[in-house]
C-alpha cells in the first residue's frame, strides 16, 4: 500500500492548558516538525481603547487594571503618570516611594507566576505549587493596602490612593527577607535541574537584530543580550535614585529568558529594599482639580513591566475625556515573533517557546 | 531649535511639513508621499539610526485621519515621532513592515480598527476582530451612522439577513520553505518527505 506524507493543519486553542490564555494558533505541521504558524487573537478583545474615549480620566482606572492582569499596578502607573505628564504634576516624593515599592513587588508576582507556569508546561507539576505560595505572600500585602488581590486601582492622577497603614513597611521587609531561601528552593527545583535545561537550552533563539526589528522589549529583548530598561532608559518614578542591576542573557534561548525573569526577582528586592529605606514622610496625594482637564496635547510615556515596555500614547482635546488613547502593549509586541520562531522546531518546542515568551492574553488582545 | 532638530533639517531638507516639539520628543509632520524616503532615511543614516519602531498608532480627527510612528535610537536613547494625516475618503499610506518587522501587527490592528490601508503589507487580514466584522470601530463616527452601522453587527444579524454576505475568508499566506537554523542543540529538521 503506498503511503504519504502531508501537511496537517492542526488546531491548538483558544482553549488549551498551555496557550496561556484565549489563543488560538493554527500549526502547520508535517508529523511532529511544525511548517507554519498562525496565531488567531481576538477572544478577549475588550476594546479598552474605545472605552477611554467615553470615560473621564479619573473613571478609567479601573479598566487600566484589566489589561496586563498579573501587573495591575503597572498598568495604573503608566497611566496615572502619562495623565499627570500631560497635566505636569508633581507628585510628593512618598508617593513616588509607594508606587515604587508596589510595582517591584507586582513583579516579583507576575515572574512567580511566570515561574510556575513556565514549568508546568515543560511539565514541572511542584514548583508551581511553591510559587504560588510565595505569591499569597504579596497578594495579602496587596490587600492590607488597597482591598483587592488583583485589580488593585491603588494609584491616583497625582499620587496613591492612601497611605500605608501602620505595620505595612515592616511587613513588606520581612517578605524581602522571606523570599531569598524560597528563591534558593525553586533553584534547586527548576533552574538547576537537568531536564528543564534540556528542554530549554537553545530553544527559540532569538538574535539581537531580531529582537530589535521585531520591537522586542522586556526579557524578550535582554535575554538576547540587549542591555536595554525603560527604568534605566528613561527614568520614571524615582527609578534614579535607586541602584539596580539589569541582567541579561547570551544566547537569546528560552532558558535565558527564564533565567532573566528569575535574576529580575533578586534585583527588585534589591529595590523595594532601598525604597524601604529611604522613604521619607509626607503627603501621599498632590493637590488636583475636582475635574481633571489637562491641556489639548499628546504625550507618549511607557514603563518597564514585567513582560516589557508598556507604553501610552495619550491625545488630550483639553475636555474631561481622552481624546484617543493608544496602548502600546508589549505581549501584543512580543508575539508578533512567535511564527517566526516556532517554524521547523516540534510541537513540543512550541509549547516551551510560547511559554518563555510569558504573554499574559488580556494584553495582547486590548 | 534641538540638535536633532538641526540634524533632521539637514537629512531630510523639504521632505519634512512641519517640526514641532512635544513634551517628551520632538514630532515631525510628513506628507505621505514622502513617507517612504523619510522613513528609509531615519533607519539607515548612521548618523539617524532610528532602528526600533516603539508605537504605530492611528488617530481620526474627524476632518482627517493620522498614523503617528514613534521611533527610537537603540544606541543613543533618541526618541522622534513621525505624524502623517490622510483624508477620510484616501486613506492609504505605504507599509513600513520592510523597515520595521514590529509594524506588521500595528499596521493589521490598525487597518482593521481605524480603516487605513497599509499598501504594501505582506498580509492584511484582520488581526483582532473576526473576519466577517463590517466598520472601523475607532472611527468617531462608528456606532453613530444608525443606517450602516447602528450597532456592532453580529453574526445573527448577518446571517438573519435574507442573502447572507458573509465575506469569504481570506486566504492565509503559505508557509514558507526555508526555514533558519539558528543556534545548536537540537537541529530542526527542513525536509518534506513525500512517497
């Protein structure tokens, strides 16, 4: 009996365990080598930017949580503070010190997150467990602060939305304390382990040309060597008044992007514990209209998240509302190489690559 | 008048409209049949070296419709924002995806969101709304037009019409042959084995 071969296309989504959320990809595959791939977006499109022109600025914030999920406190920060470039605010140096403090630590909980899943898809069941202990630890400093685990709407056009209540700062120097020997477990787990080496080590290389061509930012962009920060590149918050590495990778694999994200954790302790100390008293909010009207004008302003640059262009008419509001959203970005990539590796390296890239879906699809 | 002001007057002489400086970088207005040169200019000029295309955004002023680029210097943290308007009834601008991969999925977003067509792009579908999605939902005017589209059209009310037009969908591109062996470990494998 003759046999052939031809291509499958295959069907991998929107529901899938790894797919990190509602994406549907379509794979080309000849028996287990993948010829092509096609991601299909758009299950979680909310139309956010649409929304921003119907609401006020102060009655968006609560939406900015809703794009990058597992960084809410990014999310706020970039707009608060593209909002208060427009209006040129400033914002009492407490404040500054409080939305740096949080914003390390949603990173630190987002890379947990990252972590954790990331093994589970290379198929790594324990360390999820571990990470995700760990990250209770922040979600409650999380909720002794604003009330919510997730979607925080702590920051406010010119400052916090209150300040920390007796004890906090203390809480959160025992959690840097905390962390560094659960860092050391989750090493001995999966950092170090032969099998999670082999299944990532130079998987998905991306090459620094590419990174930049394709408008990689985060650990996208410094797993492939690219030394390159927002918080170093263009200093927001008090971001240059705190001393931090910036660690990058050499061969642009999935396991330097991972060990990217796990030496990030170390430096932000190293952050939020600098905050912790030279964080003076004072006023947490700054002095703003009832009505917030900045003048007509456009800024651009981004930030460094944990997934990479998360930009704002903003277009104020001089009215309550955004005129337009563009998101500039780094997985949406940091996808657009996965067909790239994927092509001629096997299925199961597809499952590794689109982990590493760390997407979170409420992002890419805005 | 900043130094990079002074630099690009002096690359690009008439091909720039208008400079303006902005609060966080200074914004160059281009006509869009100057575009493509300009575009080229500030990527491959050692001395511009514009090599990361951070944002590609659309905008609808209602008279007039504008794709805003904002470019960035790797090496020298320059930052440059390139703004170009185009009328409701024309509204095409050739596709920077050849100097910047990053643009593809701006640009399909961008097309399919604010209706701006991208000539040249190697793959114009829609990226995040489904296939059969009539109007441009970032338009002002969307939603406000009550005989085309007074409402977002579904898929039951496209099919309770009495022709169903839905459009058919487009093809996606083929996948291409040659594949990239970048980095060792394990080796992809590039041949198709047929009988």
């Amino acid at each position: 009996m003759p046999t052939k071969t031809e291509e499958l296309l295959m069907n991998m989504g929107p529901q899938h365990p790894s797919t990190h959320g509602v994406l549907r990809v379509v794979l080309t595959v000849d028996g287990e080598w993948i010829r092509a791939a096609d991601p299909d977006l758009g299950y979680l499109h909310r139309s956010f930017e649409k929304m921003a022109e119907l609401r006020t600025y102060v009655n968006y914030l609560p939406l900015t949580d809703r794009w990058d999920y597992l960084d809410a406190m990014g999310n706020n920060l970039v707009y608060v503070e593209t909002v208060e470039k427009l209006m040129d605010l400033e914002v009492p140096p407490r404040a500054h010190y409080i939305r740096m403090i949080v914003c390390e630590l949603n990173r630190i909980a987002s890379h947990l997150v990252f972590i954790g899943t990331f093994g589970l898809d290379v198929g790594a069941n324990t360390p999820f467990m571990y990470c995700f202990r760990d990250r209770e630890r922040i979600l409650d400093l999380f909720e002794a602060i604003c009330g919510a685990r997730l979607t925080y709407s702590f920051m406010r056009i010119g400052g916090v939305a209150c300040d920390t209540p007796d004890g906090w700062l203390e809480q959160v120097r025992d959690f840097c304390d905390y962390l560094p020997p659960k860092l050391k477990e989750l090493d001995d787990l999966l950092t170090d382990n032969e099998i999670f080496i082999v299944r990532t080590r130079n998987i998905g290389v991306i090459t620094p040309e590419q990174a930049i061509r394709w408008g990689l930012s985060g650990p996208m962009l410094r797993g492939s060597g690219v030394r390159w920060d927002v918080r170093k590149g263009y200093p927001y918050a008090l971001y240059n008044e705190v001393d931090f590495d910036v660690p990058t990778g050499t061969r642009g694999d999935a396991y330097d992007r991972y060990c990217v994200r796990r030496r990030e954790i170390d430096e932000s302790l190293k952050i939020i514990r600098q905050c912790l100390d030279k964080i003076p008293d004072g006023d947490v909010m700054a002095k703003v209209p009832k009505i917030i009207r900045p003048k007509p004008g456009e800024v651009y302003h981004a930030i460094e998240t944990p997934r990479g640059e998360l930009g704002l262009y903003m277009v104020s008419d001089g009215s309550e509302k955004p005129y337009r509001m563009k998101i500039r959203r780094p997985s949406f970005v940091n996808l657009s190489i996965f067909p790239e990539l994927v092509r001629d590796w096997k299925v199961a390296d597809v499952v590794v690559i689109l982990g590493s890239i760390d997407i979170v879906m409420g992002e890419v699809d805005g | 008048m900043t130094d990079l002001q002074t630099l690009l007057q002096e690359k690009l002489g008439d091909k720039v409209q208008e400079f303006q400086p902005g609060k966080d970088m200074l914004r160059m207005f281009v006509e869009r049949d100057n575009l493509d040169a300009v575009m080229q200019t500030l990527r491959d000029d050692p001395d511009l070296g514009f090599n990361y295309l951070t944002l590609l955004s659309t905008v609808d002023y209602k008279e007039y419709l504008e794709v805003v680029y904002h470019l960035r210097n790797m090496v020298n943290r320059q930052q440059v924002c390139v703004r170009v308007k185009l009328s409701p009834d024309d509204a095409r601008v050739p596709s920077v995806t050849k100097y910047w991969a990053t643009a593809n999925w701006h640009e399909r977003e961008g097309r399919e969101l604010m209706g701006i067509e991208f000539e040249g792009h190697p793959d114009p579908r829609h990226l995040l709304l489904p296939h059969w999605w009539e109007g441009y939902p970032l338009r002002k005017a969307y939603g406000k037009d009550v005989e085309e589209w007074g409402h977002p059209i579904t898929q039951d009310v496209i099919l309770a019409r009495e022709k169903p037009e839905r459009p058919e969908r487009p093809a996606r591109p083929a996948a291409k042959p040659a594949s990239k062996a970048e980095g060792g470990g394990e080796t992809p494998n590039t041949e198709t084995k047929t009988s």
